[in-house]
C-alpha cells in the first residue's frame, strides 16, 4: 500500500473514525488500518487493478452506516453548495436603477453607414 492509494472517500472515512475515536475513546482507526495491512500484505501491485477503490471498498465492509453517513454529508454539502452558487448568479442580474442608466448611453441616432452598434447588457457599446 502505497499512500496515493488513499481516495478523498477513504481519507474521509478514517478522518471521521478518528474523530470519534477521540471523542469516545475508542481505536476503531487503528482497528481499520490494521486490517487494511492485513488484508493488502500479500497483495502484489498488479494484482489489484485500482487500489484506491480497493481500499475504499475494504474501508466500507468495515462499517457500513459510517459510510452512508458520510454519503450523506457529502450530498447535503453539494446540495448546499448549488444553493450557494444558484444565489450568486441571481444577484448579477442587472437592477433597474442599472437598466435605466444604461438607457441614457444608448446612442439616440444610429449611423447611416450600415454598421450595427453591439451593446452589452448595460447598454453600452
């Protein structure tokens, strides 16, 4: 095992472990990365095709709710941020003190020349 081996899910999961092994006292950690070495030990390279879901998926045999939990965490933090995002572009829309200033830059006359004046959403050239 190598420690590019280790996903964001199964540094996740050992993260959690270890902070509520902190605060209940437990070794849960240190019990699941025991049985990483042990189940990997005499796993050569090329007999794993991907290790990092190897590991992973080992990490979820081991407690299966912490994963689903950790699942959930990580859909309400993407839903949260899409809320975020969704706010932010909201907001660049123009107000209508902008759009009426705007009107006042747009030329009166256009040119006879048959170019065509291009304006950005401000109205102005």
């Amino acid at each position: 095992m190598r420690p590019d081996d280790f996903d964001a899910g199964a540094k996740r999961f050992l993260d959690e472990l270890m902070r509520r092994d902190r605060a209940s006292g437990t070794r849960k950690a240190v019990a699941a990365l025991e049985m990483l070495f042990e189940q990997t030990r005499h796993k050569e390279r090329d007999e794993v095709r991907k290790w990092p879901a190897y590991i992973y998926t080992l990490l979820q045999r081991l407690d299966p709710k912490l994963v689903e939990e950790l699942n959930e965490q990580e859909l309400e933090r993407r839903f949260q941020e899409r809320s975020r995002r969704q706010q932010q572009k909201s907001t660049t829309v123009p107000r209508q003190d902008e759009i009426a200033e705007a009107w006042k830059c747009v030329p009166t006359q256009l040119p006879d020349d048959g170019t065509t004046h291009v304006l950005d959403r401000w109205g102005k050239p």
